[in-house]
C-alpha cells in the first residue's frame, strides 16, 4: 500500500527493499477505492518497474468512475511501460447502501479487463512502437477470485466460477484468490473452476493472522469468517511474539497443503507488515532464514 503520509516514505522503501531480498515473482501496489492514491501508486509501480528486478502489479479499480477516467490511468501506465494490472471493481462507498454504478461508468472487473485489453489494442494500432512492445512483453492481467464465494455481492462459490470464467473470457491472465482459512476451500474452487473451462492459473491468495486485531480488521473488510480455533488460540497467546507464531504456523498449514494440492503459487497480502509474510516462507521452506534478513541492494527513496 501507498504510504499514507510522506514522512513514512523512507520506512516504506526499507520494507519494499526487505521483500525484494527474497526474489519475488511479483509485487502488487494497491490503487484506493475512487482513485484517492492514484498518483502514489502509479510512482511506486513505475519505480518499481524502472528501478528493480521484480515485476510490480498496478491496482487498477473501476467503481464510481467514468470510462474515460480510468483510461487515462491505464494509459498513464502504459506510457511508464508498466505491462501488469490487477483489475479490481472496488468497494463501493459504505456510506451509500443504495450505491449503483454511474451511468457511461464500468461496473464490474470484467469490463475493466476487457477496456485495459481495448486501451493496448488501440494503442498497437496506432503505434508501430507500441505494436511491437506488446509482441516482446505482453500485457498481464490478474484478476480477484472468490473461493468461499463474496459476501460483499453475495455470491456462492458456484457463482463465483462463472464470474471467473467472463473474466478469463475478457482478455484475463492470471487470477489471485481472497482470503480463506481452510486449504480444502481452495482445491474444491479449483476443481469446480477446472471443470467448467477455466485455464488459467489461480494463486491462493494467502494472510498470516499475526495478531487478533489484524484478524478481526481483515475479516470485517473481506466478510470471511476465521475458525473460531484459530480465534482462540490468537486470544489466548501469551504475548505478541506468541500470537506471531501461532498465525505463521497456521498459514504455513494452510500454504503446505495448497501448494501439494498444486497451486501454482501463493499471494501473500503483507499490509507493509513484511516479517509474518517472511516468517512463512522460511516456514515452507522457500526462503533461507537469511534470506529474510539481509536486505537487498534494492531501489532506494528518491527526492521526486
């Protein structure tokens, strides 16, 4: 996430530069409902892109706004040479319960993934340059999956494979999942989704509940409901350092069981917290305990 306030800059470079440390294949850059962080995510991707080995995913979301307007953010993307989106709808306002999409506006992330598809072919067209950027480096586009179903649209997940496949039918790459607390979740929604035509790749999407209250805010944003055992056990944690290693050991569970089960990767959500997301891969073995600690040679804060 874009830092809130400039004077967390600095600290939030040293946490960029902790996560590159381990190589990641990717890192995603949240873009705030209604645009509100537009102009500082977009900076943090083209840094990224510009500055750093690691492929940066630009948040893209789309509800409240006008076609035009979110246009010029994908264009604005791709003049900085950034080639990777995560489309989102976004959370309408919670103040609004009545809230429907503006007329002329896009209403879903499957019409945001076909105008970002429309956006690069109108450039290609009018482009030799940008024709032939686009054969050497395809656009990717990453897209949300629901498997418990979403409880902010009130879907099953039966419904929420059908989403997906318009998704993958709109020009979609990859998808990444929301949160779930049981690996079974995970492979039953694959298994469905495989079975009703989708192809592409889906990332568990994964959080390690480091602390109850970072548990109860994360439940209260996404709906899903946490196991009361794991509820319990964060409770009753002696202490914080306890309650860390309580949350890695059960999302190392959950990855383990993911990841044998096939998943093609996980997609760890770190809220600019890196040391449980480090935690657990040294857990599961993908990083070496000084992976997590030695920092990179990384990009650095800049004075633009």
């Amino acid at each position: 996430m874009p830092p809130r306030r400039p004077e967390n800059t600095p600290a939030f470079w040293t946490m960029i530069d902790r996560l590159l440390a381990v190589q990641p294949d990717f890192v995603s850059v949240t873009y705030g409902a209604g645009g509100k962080n537009r102009f500082s995510a977009r900076d943090i991707v083209t840094r990224l892109s510009r500055d750093t080995p690691v492929n940066p995913i630009a948040h893209l979301t789309c509800v409240g706004t006008s076609v035009r307007t979110v246009e010029s953010v994908i264009e604005d993307y791709l003049d900085a040479d950034v080639r990777t989106f995560l489309a989102l709808r976004g959370d309408p306002p919670a103040d609004d319960p009545d809230w429907r999409p503006p007329p002329g506006g896009v209403s879903s992330a499957t019409e945001l993934v076909a105008l970002i598809r429309s956006v690069e072919t109108r450039r290609c067209a009018a482009n030799g340059s940008a024709a032939l950027r686009a054969a050497v480096s395809p656009l990717t586009i990453s897209v949300a999956a629901f498997p418990s179903g979403n409880p902010a649209a009130g879907t099953n997940p039966e419904q929420e494979v059908e989403r997906l496949l318009l998704k993958q039918a709109a020009g979609a790459s990859f998808a990444i999942t929301q949160l779930f607390w049981d690996a079974q979740t995970y492979i039953s929604f694959v298994d469905k989704a495989r079975q009703a035509g989708v192809y592409i790749p889906i990332l568990a999407g994964l959080l390690v509940p480091s602390n109850l209250r970072r548990l109860s805010r994360t439940c209260d944003l996404t709906g899903i409901t946490p196991p009361d055992s794991l509820v319990e056990r964060l409770r009753a944690a002696d202490n914080a350092e306890a309650a860390s290693l309580c949350g890695v050991a059960e999302a190392a569970r959950i990855a383990r069981e993911v990841l044998e089960s096939g998943a093609p990767g996980l997609h760890l959500y770190t809220y600019n917290k890196p040391e449980p997301a480090l935690a657990l891969l040294e857990q599961i073995g993908l990083v070496e305990p000084a992976e997590s600690v030695e920092p990179s040679a990384g990009v650095k804060p800049s004075e633009s």
